[in-house]
C-alpha cells in the first residue's frame, strides 16, 4: 500500500543476480536464479531497462534468470501483461507462473503468454495421496503444462509419496521440504557443496 515494495523489490533482483552469478563462479555454471515479482513491481513502466539494467552491471546472462509472476496478476490486464512479458522474454529471460490454480485464468491467455514455466501451488499438493479431487487437478494441470511444452514445477512437497505420486506422473521439478527448508546463503552454498546435490 505505501509502494516500498518498488525500491525492495529492486534491491532483491539485483542482490538475487549478484548471488547467483557469484554461485555460478564457484560452484555450478548452468545455475538459475528465480525472482518473484510483485504486483506493484510488474506494473512499473520502468520494469524492462531495470531489468535490462541489473542484468548487465552484475553480468548475470539473462538465460540464468526466471521471473515469476502470480497467475492472478497475469489476469488482471492481459494485454499489458503479454507486452511486458514479451519484451522480458525477448532478453532472453526464463518467465514462470506462480501459485497455479489459485487464480483464474485463461487458457486462450495462458497460451499466448510467452512462459516456460507453471509451478503448482501447494494447496493442491497437500492432500494429492489421500484426496482425488486434488490428485485430479494436479494431473490435469501437468497434462496442461506438458500439452503446452512447459516445464512443470509442483511446491510445498513435503513427504515421499507426494514426491512419489508426483514424479510417477510426469512433474519434472519439485520444492518443498522434502528437500530443504528456507535457508540463507551460507545455508544454500553448503547445499552445492554437496556432491550428491548437484549430480541431482
């Protein structure tokens, strides 16, 4: 309401891509940093050369970076939304849609927007081994993304038969605790230390 989440939103882009390209330099080339973007900072009309700006004084390829934005958002005015989300893809910027399902889109919109990646919210992974309304619409929503060639991400998955259900079912990411908890950097860089991590 006050609008500071402009400038912190800014602050956390270009912290983001200064750590990821760090991570790059020490531990894994290919790393991939996503971002969420809130609703006031996508409909900044300086959003793109920002972008465009952080990119280049961190040195961050714009390959190694994925914005997300809610489905909600995306919905609220989907011409200016395809616009910006045209002009940040032509970059060369990875675009994904977060809390899937929770909003209300629309198919005709979801295809034309250039995305690569959907990430289902937890709300629908929760009860997926013991309710059928919801292993239904994560199937159906991985069926939608496979359809469209994106690339499909379920959150919140917190035990082995979510992890199970999910990945028998054609999920190709998964996030949630089951892997690790919220950490900081110092926690994160330990994670890539891990050989067994990054053979995964």
């Amino acid at each position: 309401e006050s609008g500071l989440i402009v400038p912190i939103g800014k602050w956390v882009l270009r912290t983001a891509c200064m750590q990821a390209k760090k991570w790059q330099e020490q531990y894994v080339r290919d790393f991939c940093i996503a971002v969420n973007l809130s609703n006031r900072q996508f409909q900044q009309e300086d959003l793109v050369p920002h972008v465009e700006q952080t990119l280049r004084e961190t040195g961050l390829e714009p390959h190694s970076l994925e914005l997300e934005i809610t489905e909600s958002l995306g919905m609220k005015n989907p011409t200016a939304t395809l616009k910006t989300l045209q002009e940040l893809k032509s970059m060369g910027i990875r675009i994904a849609i977060d809390d899937f399902g929770t909003g209300y889109s629309s198919i005709y919109y979801l295809k034309k927007f250039p995305i690569d990646t959907i990430k289902i919210d937890r709300s629908f992974v929760d009860d997926i081994v013991t309710d059928p309304n919801d292993a239904t619409i994560v199937l159906a929503m991985i069926a939608l993304a496979h359809s469209l060639r994106l690339t499909v991400i379920a959150e919140g998955v917190e035990n082995r038969e979510q992890l199970d259900y999910l990945l028998r079912n054609g999920c190709q990411k998964i996030q949630g605790f089951i892997y690790s908890p919220p950490v900081n950097a110092h926690g994160f860089e330990q994670l890539l230390s891990d050989p067994t991590l990054l053979r995964n």
